[in-house]
C-alpha cells in the first residue's frame, strides 16, 4: 500500500464565556502518522492561547545563566578537571577534540555508551549561534562513534540528542550534545526501523524516498539540497516540529563532513525562526540506521526537531499527561501552517 495521509476533523462543542456563552466550535483534526500509525490531534483553537507559554522572559534568562556560570562543570576554565575520560581502548587521547568541541563520557550515563560533548566555550547562546558550533560537535560524535564500533562491532544503534536550555530537560545551561550508543535499538527508532521494512517488504520501494517524492514541492516541503530534505510532518508528535531526512544515506559510518554541513544548514534556518518566533528551547535528535548497513534497502539516516516551552514565570511545560503519559501526540499548529512562516528561512 503507497503512503496515505489520513485525517478526521471534529469539532468540540461549548458556549464559550470569551463569546458571551454563545454557541462556539472548535476544530480537533485526528491523525494519523502515515508510516507509525500513531495518531496526533491538531487543536489549532489553542494556538494563540498557549502560544505566550514559548516566549522567554530576557531577565530570567540572563539571571539564570549568571547564577550557573559560577560551577558550570563544562566552562573552559573547569571542563578539563571535571569531566570524566574514555578508557584508551576506546579513545586513547581520553577525550576528543575537534575546534571548540570537548566529547568525553557521562559522568552519570544516560545508556549502555554515553558521550557528552561540549559544543561552546561560552556559556550561553542564542538559538542563531548554535548551528556553527553544532558542526564541530557532530563531527567530534562521528570519530566517537566509528572509534567506538571498532571497538565492539556489535554496537548497532546510536543518536545525537541536543536539549538546550532547562525547558528541554536539559540539567546544565552551557551547551552541550549527548551521543549515545548501543547494542539495542531505541524504542522510536525500533519503530521506524520495522515499519520502514515492512513498507519496503510490502511495496518493493524505500518509504522515506516515497515520502520525498510524495511531499515535494507540496505544502509540508521546505527546502532540498544535493542530500538532505527538510519539511514538516504531517502527523507531528509536539508543536514547533521540523524533521530532516538523507536521501541516499542509512547509518552514520556513511557520512561525511559535507552532509554534516548540509543538515547544519537546515538546522540554521529552523533556529532563526525558533528565535524570531521568541523561543530560547528546543530538543533535537539525529537518527541512523543500524551501523552495520543493513538497513540500506529500507531506511535513511533522519533529524527531528521540536520546539519547547519558554523561561518565564510561571515555568510551564509545553508537554501535559496526553503526550507523556497516553502516547498521543498533540500539535496546536497545523504543519502546513507552520511550513508557510518557515519555509521564507530556507529560501533566504
């Protein structure tokens, strides 16, 4: 079966005291993620409501990153003397240094392989500044990573996590990635890995370069480049969501500095418009596929990101018990949208 964009729109009924309790309808579009199968609910009726939560508030910010520069444990000052080093039959040097980036372990790992890699001397950034100095950090996670497979082959799967800022969850304000690596799947990436062979098994075709060619030059399309396609997906799980896929390459061992510097691009121009829409927080995640290449035939290495919550009083998150809890997605923008305010980014 080919890709299918299903979707249902109801509307909830009130009397609204905003329209002197007369009769109101608000639109709740369901659907459904066309490879997963996971339902979103789009709530275009609370966009403008909760749109205040994602601004930041200037003096909470500066006040915050005053208050963390004092014994930021990855300033340059501190982050030779408290981070923590590779064993040398991983990395021999103990720590991996490209430009400004300083990778080394966690000191308290998220998974069975767990890099920290620090992307900045400063200790805080503007989203616009960030791209530039991302470049560095993946390129510093990708010597890992290879390293790493030398070391065990049987460590299959890995990711870059980027949440800056405390909306994101993040525990440390200075910037900083997370790359991580292991012999088990990821449950999202599990996900995508299974339906994307099952679509392929099922239609002979690669679903990720179907889906390309499905949403070119549509309403969700952003922009494409010799390797890399961005666009916004139609069943987004979070509000602020833009995702990026390769359209040749399946695992990270295949990349190269010049489809780095491709997804940084992109990842460019989705932070100017986070930060002109006065966001100060995000979440980012850069998948591949098994490092082994097995997944060739079927799968493409892909980026997501989401844009989250503001700094300001009252510190309200952007994620409720729906998401969290019940798995269901919920957008309070529909993609198509948030494509049409994006998409002048990429064209600049």
């Amino acid at each position: 079966m080919s890709i299918q964009f299903k979707r249902e729109i109801k509307y909830a009924k009130l009397l609204s005291p905003l329209k002197d309790y007369q009769y109101d309808e608000q639109i709740v579009e369901h659907r459904l993620d066309p490879l997963l199968q996971r339902e979103t609910v789009i709530t275009p009726g609370r966009f403008q409501y909760v749109k205040r939560l994602f601004e930041s508030d200037e003096n909470d910010i500066y006040n915050v990153v005053e208050k963390t520069k004092a014994n930021c444990p990855f300033c340059p000052e501190k982050v030779q003397t408290s981070t923590p080093r590779f064993p040398k039959e991983i990395v021999e040097d103990g720590q991996i240094l490209v430009g400004e980036t300083v990778l080394f372990p966690s000191l308290f790992a998220h998974m069975d392989y767990n890099a920290v890699g620090v992307i900045s001397r400063e200790h805080y950034l503007k989203l616009k500044e960030i791209p530039e100095k991302l470049y560095d950090g993946i390129r510093a996670g990708l010597i890992w990573i290879k390293s790493l497979h030398k070391y065990d082959n049987k460590i299959k799967y890995a990711c870059f996590i980027e949440n800056y800022f405390p909306p994101s969850g993040s525990t440390v304000v200075h910037p900083h990635i997370q790359v991580l690596a292991s012999e088990i799947p990821f449950n999202m990436l599990k996900d995508l890995l299974d339906k994307s062979r099952i679509y392929y098994e099922s239609n002979g075709t690669n679903y990720w370069l179907d889906l390309i060619n499905v949403e070119r030059n549509g309403e969700r399309f952003l922009s494409e480049s010799d390797n890399v396609v961005w666009l916004t997906p139609f069943a987004p799980m979070h509000t602020y969501e833009v995702s990026a896929v390769s359209k040749s390459l399946s695992n990270f061992l295949e990349i190269d500095d010049n489809i780095i510097k491709e997804f940084i691009r992109g990842v460019k121009c989705v932070l100017n418009f986070f930060q002109d829409e006065g966001l100060s927080s995000f979440n980012m995640v850069f998948y591949s596929g098994p490092l082994t290449g097995d997944s060739k035939e079927y799968f493409r290495i892909g980026m997501k990101i989401i844009g989250r919550s503001g700094y300001r009083f009252p510190y309200v998150s952007d994620l409720w018990g729906l998401q969290t809890l019940m798995m269901e997605g919920e957008a309070y923008e529909s993609p198509e949208a948030m494509a049409e305010r994006i998409r002048k980014y990429f064209l600049a």
